[in-house]
C-alpha cells in the first residue's frame, strides 16, 4: 500500500519482535542507533537496606538478599519509583539498551523499524520510538504487531484510522472479532481488508455485514501472490492489476477518514 | 504422583501464520492422554478445531497489576502525574496547572499500575484498583483437556497470562496422570513466546519458505538457544519457494535445530479449519501422513536428546 501511495509517505514498522517489511523494502539505511530504557542501579555503599524501593515497586522486582536490594530486570517497567522514593538517593538509573532502531530516508519515502534484542521481553519502549517519526508527516503507514495486547495498542494508540486485515476462515474471524473489540476501545475509527479471499467460507463477510464495518477491499487467494511474497516481492510491482486493488484500498482508507 | 516428571513440548513459530496451530491440533488428535495449553493469549484459536461447540467445565477470572484511577472532586489539577508517570498515560484537557480547573484523566490502556502519581500525588487524589486483565477456561475436548485464557483486549500482562496458563496445565496433567503437555506458543520473540518456552522440554518451530518466515524463523531459534531449549522445526507450505526451503535447512543446520518434515502447500489446511476439524480427522490426506510421521521423529529425536530425563521417567 505504501508503495502505491500518491504522496511522499512513511512506513513505520512496528512489529518490532518479527519486523518484515524491510525484506520487502529493502532499504539502505541512512540511520541507525541503539534504543535504551532506564533501569535502576543500586550503590551497595550508600544503600542501608530499608527497603522502601521494595515495598514501592509494584511489579515485585526488587528482592532484599541478604539485606540488600537486587533487581529482576525483566520485571522492571522502567518507572523510575525506586529511584525517586530512596531515601539515601543509593539508586541511579541507568541506560540499558533493548534493541536497535533503524530508518532509511529517500526523496520521496522514509522507512523506520525496529530490532527488539533476543531474550528482551518488553517491546513498548522500540515502539515508541519507532512511532517518534510520525511527528509531522503528512501520510504515515503503521504496520502493527499482530495480536491485541499491548505492542499492538501502543502501536495503534492515536492513530486516525486502522485498517484490519484478515482472512475469510474460522481463525480469521475469531482474531478479527477481538481487533474490532480492541480499536472500538480505543475509539478509532476502523475498516476491514480481506485477504485470501475466496479461500474458506463467507463469515467475516456477513459479520462486517451485521456490525455494519465497512470491507475496504478483497485480495483474492492466488498462488502467485504467495510466490512473490515468500521471495520478498512487492506484488503490486510485479502483477499490475494488484496495483489496482491496494489503490483504491488507500484511497477508500483517505476518504474514511475525511467523513 | 507429582514427581514423576511430565513433558512438556512448545510449538512456536516467529512469524505468524505459518500454521503452527493446525500443527498443534493434529498432533493432539494422534497423541493419547495430552493436556492441550493454548498459550497465544492475544488470539487463543486452537479451541476451534479441538473443541468448537464444547462448553467450558471452568472459568477462572486473571487479576493483574494495577491501574490508577483519579478522584476528581480531590485532584488539583497541579500536574505532578503528568511529570512522574513515563508510559504518558495521564492527560489534562486543556492543560495543567495550578490555577487551571482541568482534572487528571487516566487512559486505561497506557497505565502500567507503578503508582507513581499515587505516591507522588499532594493531594492524594489518585488511587488504585486491582486490574481485572482476562480469563482462563479449562475445556474438554476431542483429545484431552484444554487450558485456554482470553487477554482483556489491550492488556499488557500477556507472559503472566501464559505462567497462568501453563500452571493450570501441570496441575491437570497431574489430576489426570497425562504424560505430556502440548503448548500452542504465540508469535513473535517477546513477552509471551518466552513465558511459552522457559522450562519446556522442547520446542518445534513451524515455518514457512518465505523470506519473512525465515528471519523470523533465525530470531526465534536464537531465543530457544538463548534459553537452551533443544529445538526442532518443521517447513510448512515447503513447495512455495523450493530455493528458500533450502536456505532454511541450512540456517537450521547452523543451530542445531533438527528439520523433521517438510510439508507442501495443501487447501486440506484450510477445508479442515472451515470445517472446524483438525487435519488428521478431516481425510485420509497425503498431509496427515505425513504430519502423522513427523509427530513421531519429535517424540524419538526427543527421547534421545534427552536421555537423562528417559531414565528418570523410566525409575
């Protein structure tokens, strides 16, 4: 969609534990730097072990051994409460990086993601990163997580529209119900694209039908599109009458958002 | 009855979509006396082809962390949550300050429960509730019993979720003196997919011969490494991209993660799923022969690598 966009446009990945639209894109990056997230560090000198920073971490931590404190660090939200409510100022925080950011800018299209380090299980602070260039833009593209937890709210939250994409199976249906229940959360307005169409069976139809959710557009089941996907090519650039199809996706998208 | 050790084996598969769950169910229906975990908390499927029409035995509600909830009769309107809270989860309409008249507002979905603008409210305003943040269900089905959960949309406490989740499990396969735990892992690398692996025994990755499937494919296995999980995978769709099927054997010969099939592009996945049935019972498919033998290689390929835990279970 992005690549049949009229205007210069962003694409924002933010799928950051599994980002793939660069294998797509293939761009070559003009930026690059390490993301990090506050953690706390306790001096064992200062520190007389009152255990404050304990009793007001609600994610439980921090543990006193042997009357001094140490931290789970996969625990840790990084809310800077220990730190502020020591009484002996014996916690600092400090930078711990999680993963890498990386954005390529050209005349007309600019691509960000991000690289959530192995082993690393909070994804929010890449995101939001990430999500950082969309300041200004005229037209940025979000590709999301899957799922509905929370990388897939922060990378939805105050966007103007979301398109969900799904398929025309039982799978599909029962993620598609909860997207629908997430985003009306949200309060943002949404549409539906069905992809592989013509595979499976007619409920997510009848149910856009019945929860009166406008289809922005039907890709069709077709084993080229699934050749050129697994190479990493763009179908709209290879099949033109798929350049079509996400055209006029875009278009619908732009003049949902104007109603 | 509860030291003898039950196994416990995680499907994963980085990318989304690759057919790990179709995997799960079909190897539910060939292995007697399994607890079946559904373990992908943001979007549980696997009750559809293992359990549709089935009512649950229990619903257990899932409590988690805190949320902040401001008085507005007590707030100021100085602003001091807006300083502390880092998950930008506090708004004022119209703007903070003291001689403004606006009142704190928190957005449900951005609190992470720290409590800092509690603690560090002057006017004691804001105060906070426990989150109610899902559901689990125990269900029987074709196979064996089922543990499912539904993450309130939005939710952040997924991985915690999943412990729940994979306890419940344990405790019924030791109620029904089942060998063995089936876990539906989720996608990705973060928060849930290590809750789904920490302590498995091990883990069988469904790919795809995609150039998605295989990056996502290098990132999980290092984390199953990471996490020193003896792993497996199985190449989904493998007639897609006949050249990337093999670039995958190779990357996964570099880890040590074991190929045990290779499966082709088949709509028998896709008829079974519509029917709400798993492939094994859907027909008598070239697929579930073959996924039938590959159930088999993870199980001996298992048994061997974990020779230790054989001779414990043997005792």
């Amino acid at each position: 969609m992005a690549l049949c966009s009229p205007s210069n446009t962003v694409l924002l990945d933010c799928d950051v534990e599994a980002p793939n639209a660069h294998l797509f894109l293939k761009p070559e990056y003009t930026e690059r730097e390490r993301v990090t997230v506050l953690k706390p560090v306790f001096d064992p000198d200062l520190c007389t072990g009152c255990g404050r920073c304990r009793e007001v971490c609600r994610f439980n931590a921090i543990v006193l051994l042997t009357g001094k404190p140490m931290l789970f660090q996969e625990l840790c939200h990084s809310c800077g409460g220990c730190a502020r409510n020591c009484p002996v100022g014996a916690i600092e925080e400090v930078r711990f990086e999680v993963g890498t950011y990386e954005a390529a800018e050209s005349r007309s299209f600019f691509f960000a993601h991000g690289l959530l380090d192995i082993g690393e299980s909070r994804s929010s602070p890449l995101i939001i990163r990430v999500k950082e260039e969309a300041h200004d833009r005229e037209l940025v593209l979000i590709d999301a997580p899957p799922g509905t937890s929370c990388p897939m709210v922060e990378s939805v939250r105050d966007t103007d529209y979301a398109v969900l994409v799904t398929e025309p199976t039982p799978f599909g249906l029962h993620d598609l119900k909860l997207a629908v229940e997430t985003v009306r959360k949200l309060g943002i307005p949404f549409g539906v694209v069905i992809n592989r169409a013509g595979l499976g069976e007619e409920s997510v139809k009848v149910f856009c039908l019945g929860e009166k959710i406008p289809v922005l557009g039907e890709i069709p089941f077709d084993r080229r599109v699934a050749v050129l996907y697994s190479r990493g090519d763009v179908v709209s650039e290879f099949l033109p009458e798929y350049r079509e199809i996400f055209s006029s996706i875009l278009e619908r998208v732009l003049c949902e958002i104007e109603k | 009855m509860r030291d003898r050790k039950i196994e416990q084996i995680s499907v994963i598969s980085g990318k989304g979509g690759t057919g790990k769950t179709s995997y799960v169910a079909a190897f539910a229906c060939i292995q007697p006396d399994v607890v079946l975990a559904d373990c992908d908390v943001d979007a549980a499927n696997l009750h559809l082809l293992v359990a549709s029409g089935q009512k649950n035995d229990e619903t257990i509600p899932f409590t988690s962390g805190y949320k902040a909830m401001v008085d507005p009769d007590v707030c100021t309107g100085c602003g001091k949550c807006v300083e502390v809270c880092r998950f930008h989860a506090v708004r004022f309409e119209g703007g903070a300050g003291a001689d403004s008249r606006a009142k704190a507002q928190i957005e449900d979905l951005a609190c992470e429960g720290c409590g800092c603008c509690a603690d560090e409210c002057p006017a004691a305003a804001i105060s906070l509730r426990e989150n109610t943040a899902g559901e689990l269900f125990v269900s029987p089905t074709r196979f064996g019993t089922l543990i499912h959960a539904r993450l309130t949309p939005g939710q952040g406490t997924s991985g915690k979720l999943v412990a729940r989740v994979r306890e419940k499990a344990v405790d019924i396969a030791g109620e029904k003196g089942a060998e063995l735990i089936l876990i539906d892992g989720s996608p990705g690398i973060g928060c849930p997919v290590i809750a789904s692996l920490s302590g498995a025994d091990g883990a069988l990755i469904v790919t795809e011969p995609t150039v998605a499937g295989l990056h996502d494919l290098i990132r999980v296995a290092d984390l199953c490494d990471h996490f020193k999980i003896p792993t497996y995978a199985v190449i989904n769709k493998c007639d897609i991209n006949l050249e990337l099927a093999d670039r995958i054997q190779e990357q996964c010969r570099d880890r040590r993660v074991e190929v045990l099939g290779s499966v082709p592009f088949d709509p028998v996945f896709v008829n079974a799923l519509t029917a709400g049935v798993t492939v094994m019972e859907y027909d008598d498919s070239e697929v579930a022969r073959n996924i039938k033998g590959i159930w088999s290689a993870l199980l001996s390929s298992m048994r061997k690598n974990n020779h230790a835990f054989t001779k414990a279970a043997a005792r």
